[in-house]
C-alpha cells in the first residue's frame, strides 16, 4: 500500500515520498491527529478497520515520532520500552470491536457493549476454570543493540487469550456514558493492569470514581446553544473523548436546546442503556456535519427521548427535516453523538 503513518505535524523523511499522497480514511479524529501517506488509498482505506483505527490512534498518541509503514514500526528512543503488539492480521476481537464501534456509530450503545460482552465471554470460556485469563502488561526489554541484539525470546507473541487494553477502554466509556460509573472504574481499572500508567485510562478511571453532581443550568451565563456551536466546542479535534465529556458537563449538561435535523430512524422501547427507564420513543436525528476532506463529514447525531405517544408523528416525518426541543443529557466524545431528553416536536 505505500503506508506510511506518523502523528500530524511530524513530517522528517516521509513526507518527501516520492508519489505518495495525504489519504484521508473519514474518522475525524484520527484524520486530525495522524498523517497518512500511501500510494493506493482505496486498499488504505479497507485496512484502517474501525479496530485498527482505534488501536493505532493510541499507539501513536503513547509513542511520540513513531513512523508505521508497511513492513515496520518504527520509534528512535533509548532506556526501556514496551513492546507494541503488530497491527497485522484479522483476529476475533479486531472483528468484535469493529462492530461494536459502528454500533456505538448509529447510537445503538447497548449493542456495541454486548458485542465486547460477547466476545469477553467467549475468551474466559475458553479458558479452564482454575486457569486465570493472562492480564499483566506485555514485556518489557531493552531496545535492540549491536552488542545485544534482540532474540525470539525476548520478543513475546500476544496470548490470544488476553484481554486488548483498547476493548477494556471502549466497554469502560460506554458503561460512563450511562451512567454506570461504578462499573466504569472496575473495567479503566482492570484496562490499567495491562496498559500500565496510561494516562487516558488514568484520567478515566479517576473521572469515573468521582460521585456525580446535579447540574442546573446558570440562565445568567450566556452559551451559545446552537447545534453547530455545541458540536463545534465539544467535537473540536484537538478534544479527546475525555475532554468532551468534561466540556460538556461543565457547559452544557441539563440546558434546553431547539434544534433541526433528519429523522434518521425510530423504535420503541420500556428501557434504554442511556436513556433510562421508558416507555418511549427513541428518535435518531442527524443535527450536524463535522468538517471533513473525505466524502463529506461526520455526521453528528441527536439520540432523543420522546413521549410514547410521539411514535405516530415521528413515523411520519422519517427522512424529513425535524424541528424539536430537548434538554442536553449525555455526550459521547468517542463516536461524537448526543444524547438527549424530554423531547417535544415543534413542527415538520
């Protein structure tokens, strides 16, 4: 493929390649933040799976001046360092977590949570009862010298049977997401024996252990509630999922808002994994298209709770501009989607 990956901004040696060009792969925040060469961008973009893009995203962001390529990783350091699993290959949980992210992707949380529930419990079944699944952080060992070179020892090959740090971090931020921060901070805690001092796991499980705050709304702070300008702050590139979350609930969290969309889809339902307990009508809205250079942007939806009774309405107006008012719940920083309440349609 030509391949060739390096954080945004580093651009020593490769980026003189000889017919090479910027490809972007339509996931805003990983377009934003890694630069991506190659010389067959359509074969690029069916390798940059949802998991691979996850995964290399914070590989990058953990190993600053890393060069990925073809055939090699490659990162000038000295002292001690942690291996890096190779990105190559189709396993099982690359394949769960792909589906559980373009679960999360069209709002349907509850999915994407069974998808690594699902595939978590197909390890541990796998594994003798008086067995323990393998959880300690992957090897550490000198970088290669000429006086001591590397040997196939100290290279470990992943278990299969162990748990990707990546998976535990998704399950924790859709278990935050709602609600459940209790449980959050047993799976940022349990991704931290195998990442090590992660910071982002870090910061999470430390987010994740505080006791929530009622938020009201101050009328006399003046804050642009427009969908643009919300998506905007909170969806900015430069914002992480953590920093998302954080803006949200110090600017936005429990304010009204009137916005417009196209009704994407509906469904019913007595209890949901963010929205709580119903009955209701979850209406999926697309409010906003984040800029992007590839085929368009990402567009931002609006998880909204209706009454039951707006089931009829909703129906009606399915593919067609949406007027409505709701109050602002939750946000999920990762797929950048909105969650929200107490919907009332204003007019078709």
């Amino acid at each position: 493929m030509g391949l060739k990956l390096t954080p945004e901004g580093f651009l020593d040696g490769f980026a003189k390649l000889f017919g090479a060009q910027d490809v972007k792969v339509g996931d805003a925040q990983f377009d934003a933040d890694v630069r991506v060469k190659g010389t067959n961008p359509q074969r690029i973009r069916e390798f940059l799976t949802p998991a691979r893009t996850f995964r290399l995203h914070r590989l990058l962001k953990s190993y600053p001046g890393l060069e990925i390529n073809d055939d090699e990783l490659r990162w000038d350091a000295s002292g001690l360092f942690r291996d890096a699993w190779f990105l190559t290959g189709e396993r099982e949980q690359d394949r769960a977590m792909s589906l559980a992210i373009i679960a999360q992707d069209q709002g349907r949380p509850e999915e994407a949570i069974e998808f690594l529930e699902s595939r978590r419990g197909s390890v541990e079944a796998s594994v003798p009862d008086e067995t323990p699944i393998r959880r300690e952080p992957p090897p550490r060992r000198l970088p290669e010298t000429a006086e001591s070179p590397a040997t196939p020892a100290d290279v470990a090959e992943e278990p299969f049977d162990a748990e990707p740090v990546e998976e535990r971090l998704l399950e924790g931020e859709l278990l935050y997401l709602a609600g459940k921060r209790a449980e959050a901070k047993k799976v940022f805690d349990r991704a931290l024996e195998g990442a090590g001092d992660d910071a982002e796991i870090r910061d999470w499980a430390e987010r994740a252990s505080r006791t929530p705050v009622e938020v009201k709304p101050d009328p006399s702070v003046d804050v642009d509630l427009g969908a643009g300008a919300v998506c905007g702050v909170l969806f900015d590139p430069k914002n992480s999922s953590l920093d998302a979350d954080r803006i949200f609930e110090e600017r936005y969290e429990g304010r009204t808002v009137n916005w417009s969309g196209v009704l994407q889809k509906t469904e019913s339902y007595s209890y949901d994994f963010v929205l709580g307990n119903g009955p209701g009508t979850k209406a999926v809205v697309e409010v906003y298209e984040l800029p992007s250079a590839l085929y368009g942007g990402k567009k931002v939806l609006a998880v909204v709770a209706f009454p039951e009774d707006a089931a009829g309405s909703l129906e009606d107006a399915g593919g067609k501009p949406l007027e409505f008012e709701a109050s602002l719940l939750k946000v999920d920083g990762f797929m950048r989607n909105l969650y929200l309440a107490d919907g009332k349609l204003s007019a078709f």
